[in-house]
C-alpha cells in the first residue's frame, strides 16, 4: 500500500480488526520511510460492476465503474446535518453494494442505483430522502419541493 504522505510503497500494517458490522477489515498502517500512519479498509468486491448513465440529451450513454465513494459522498450530503449515524450509512450503502454485486449483471442502470438509494433513505430519514430526491429527480422549482414532501408525509400517515 502506497504512504498517501509522501508516495513511498513499503508500508507495514501495525493493526487490523473486522469494523463493526464485519464487512470490511480496518487496517492501520505506517510508513517505514516516512513514518506517517494511516488507516485503509479492505472489502470484498465480488464482481466489476460498470454503471449505465443516460446521457443529458437522449438515448446516448455513458459507462463507469461502481464507485462506492461516490455513493457514500451522494448519500451523506443528503444525510448531512441530520443526526443519522454514519453507521446507518454505511449498513445502507453496504446493501446497496451487495445488491449490486450480487444481481448477476454486469452492467447495471443508474437509475436502478438511485431508486435503491431513495427505497434506504426513506427508512432512515424523511428529509434525507426528500433531498436525495431533490437532486434524482431534478426538481427546478419550489413546486416540485411543495409536491413531493406532500406525498412523503401522506405516505407517513398510513
């Protein structure tokens, strides 16, 4: 593992422990050149997942890697300021990953991710939920905002 202080590949791991929801091992290494520590986590990644975006303009498409930082960082910017606990987080976007993975495909849309995302936010948190939403569906108007909540706190009702 590369130091990401200053570059050097001869790292030692100093400790390793499963974290708390055991899908993931948190090693915490050192630099034998710099001596700087740091922690990285391994998980199992069972196949290359590549994500099918639409394009802004029609039927054109673009392909990437899953990536699940960017899952992360969608996720707690809609989770930000809300008291949902970063292991909630990460429970959802570990079952996300894993219903990802295992769903035997090799391409998935990103649309099915989204919905994904927005099915796990409205069990943690209505607000999150709602601008996570704000963002998926792109809302352009208060409106928008004003219709949609109407139908999340309807929904809550029942």
């Amino acid at each position: 593992m590369r130091c990401p202080f200053c570059a050097n590949d001869d790292t030692q791991v100093k400790d390793s422990r499963p974290t708390e929801d055991s899908t993931a091992i948190r090693r915490r290494r050192q630099c034998g050149s710099c001596g700087a520590r740091f922690t990285t986590f391994e998980r199992v990644q069972l196949r290359e997942v590549t994500v099918v975006k639409a394009g802004p303009d029609g039927p054109e498409t673009r392909r990437e890697a899953f990536d699940r930082m960017k899952l992360e960082r969608s996720i707690a910017l809609a989770c930000r300021k809300r008291g949902v606990s970063p292991e909630r987080i990460d429970r959802l976007i570990s079952g996300i990953q894993r219903q990802v993975e295992t769903a035997g495909e090799a391409e998935i849309p990103s649309a099915r991710i989204g919905e994904m995302v927005m099915d796990g936010l409205k069990q943690i948190d209505s607000v999150a939920y709602i601008r996570f939403a704000s963002v998926y569906r792109d809302f352009s108007e208060a409106r928008d905002f004003e219709e949609f909540a109407s139908t999340v706190q309807e929904a809550a009702k029942e």
